[in-house]
C-alpha cells in the first residue's frame, strides 16, 4: 500500500491499482496517531471507500504534500546516516584522501559499516555515521524548489530512500513507511574538510512524493537524473535496500533512536539512508532552474525538484537585549 499527502489537507491511499481519497482523514500524521492508540497496523484503522482520484495529475499540478507532515515543524526531525551503502566511500574517499595509500576517516568508518553494520537479530552493531538536516520546516513538498543558501558553495542532489516513524507513549518509535528522499547537500564544502559535513547537510530536503507502507525490500533499483533546459544532463542508477547496504535497517535504527531526546512522545521523525549515487562525484556542477529526479518503481510516483538559489542577505546578526 501506498499513502499520499495532500497540501491542502486529506490522504490518498493506492493499493496496486486506482488511488482513492480517503473520507474524514485529515492528515497521515492522524492516521498514524491512531494506528498507534489502537496498537493496531495503517492498513487496520483507514477507512474504506473515497472517491478515486488521479494521482499523477495532481503531482504534476503540484497539490501533493510530502507524505508525513507533524503538525508542530519544531517537533519533526530531519536526519540521517551515510557512509552505509556499498560504493558510498568512493566519492567520499575521493573528497578527502590526500596522497596515495592514504585511507581517510570516510573510508575507516565505511570499513566499521562492513565489518560491524548487521549485527544478529536483538544485537547491536557499531555505530554509523549521523548528521541532522533541520526541524520540519525544511521538509520541501515534491515539485517546489530546493533551495541552496546564497552562502552555499554546491547545491547538489542525493537519491535516498527515507524511514517515517511516530514516537508513541512509553517512548516507543512506530515505523509509518518508506518513500523516496533528496537528501540536498553542499558537497564542495563538505570536500573541505569532513570536518564541514555538519555545515554541509543543513539545508532542505523532499519526500514522496508516495509512502511505502510495510517493509522495506532488499534490494531497490532506482534511477537518479538532472535536467537542464529539458535536456538530461546526468542520468545513472541507483541502488538501496539491506542488498546493497553496509548497515541493516533496525541496526541503523537503533543508533538514532538510541537517545531518549528522540523518544518523546508525539515527535515525528524522518530518517534517510544514505546513498552511493551523486551527479557531483561525477563532475556535474549544478545551476539554478535545474531539474532533480529521483525514481524507484517501488515507491510509485518520481520525486521531482527544481533548484532554486536564495538571495544573499549577507552576514548574520546578533542584537544585544
């Protein structure tokens, strides 16, 4: 099954075949609030019948909302993990070895991820990579524009696959789904020094514009593009699932949720996966009006999001109280 967001408000189920608006349903985040009172699956508590919409349409319209929203941004949290797919410490080693026979830290933590990321079922395995990309403000909807900092040096996509997850009372997190993820990213900054990664991921990033709901599968074959002026100027695939990782899911899971201040009650949480698939490890430079495309069969609809570059409002200031 499949849920989307409306911006204006309601949920569009697609289970295989025609999407149908659900009756009475204001949110997903509602629908996930119920699931979680009734210790009880998605599937168990949306009501049954809608009228049948056309999804595609109103993607392209640009009527559909990222597919989980909190309704307080402050209490939703946008983060995520790298280094944890197989290929992924290749560009980043690239960014950061600095002579032949040098192995940087990237490439010892990716090493730890191969030795250490899928520990036995109930165990827990070493610790990956984190980073935190902001609060729910910067959830951008698929279609409006990712917006790069006029301080920004890069503004450059990463095709990804992001967890929802609700945290019920007694501080237990609830899975909700899957969907596709750009996870938007400064990567010249980052090639600085790995000491700027935290600098390099706050910055916005799209969900959706569908959520899987259930599993996550083994393996994921998804396409990542760039457009410019209608003309395709990168095109390459991209892999994700347990197949193609260096983490498992719940060990990655583990080591976010692992800290009570993201166990709170009522928070809700988006966490992307990492991936192995960057234009810029291909030399592609980015510019604005181009067009990022990010598609997986299993996640039905493709995330699409122009570039957008913010105006500079030159240094920030502080006034004294």
């Amino acid at each position: 099954m499949h849920l989307s967001q409306l911006k204006t408000g309601g949920v569009i189920a697609r289970d295989g075949g025609a999407a149908r608006l659900i009756p009475g349903l204001a949110s997903t985040y509602a629908l996930a609030e119920a699931a979680v009172a009734r210790g009880a699956p998605l599937a168990a508590v949306l009501p049954e019948g809608g009228e049948t919409v056309d999804l595609a349409a109103l993607a392209a319209t640009g009527k559909l909302d990222i597919p989980v929203r909190h309704p307080e941004p402050a209490r939703m949290y946008l983060c995520g993990t790298g280094l944890t797919h197989l290929g992924s410490a290749a560009t980043r080693n690239a960014m950061h070895a600095k002579a032949e026979g040098h192995v940087s830290d990237s490439m010892k933590m990716f090493q730890m991820g191969i030795e250490g990321g899928k520990p036995a079922a109930g165990e827990a395995g070493v610790q990956p990579e984190w980073f935190y990309k902001g609060p729910g403000t910067e959830a951008v909807a698929p279609g409006d524009p990712l917006t790069s900092p006029a301080f920004a040096l890069d503004g450059g996509e990463e095709p990804e696959i992001a967890g929802f997850y609700l945290i019920g009372e007694g501080g237990t997190p609830h899975r909700i789904g899957f969907s596709l993820a750009n996870e938007f990213s400064d990567h010249v900054t980052e090639r600085i020094n790995y000491l700027f990664l935290a600098h390099s991921k706050l910055r916005p990033a799209s969900f959706g514009p569908e959520l899987l709901v259930g599993p996550l599968p083994a393996h994921i074959e998804g396409r990542s593009r760039l457009i410019r002026g209608g003309e395709v100027i990168f095109d390459q695939p991209f892999l994700s699932g347990e197949d193609n990782m260096s983490h498992s899911i719940a060990n990655l899971e583990h080591h976010h949720f692992k800290y009570a201040p993201f166990r709170r009650a009522g928070d809700l949480h988006v966490h992307m996966f990492g991936t192995a698939t960057l234009s810029f490890g291909a030399g592609v430079k980015t510019e604005a009006g181009d067009v990022f495309e990010i598609s997986a069969p299993a996640f039905g609809l493709a995330l699409s999001n122009p570039l957008a570059i913010a105006a500079d409002t030159g240094p920030a200031t502080v006034r004294q109280l």
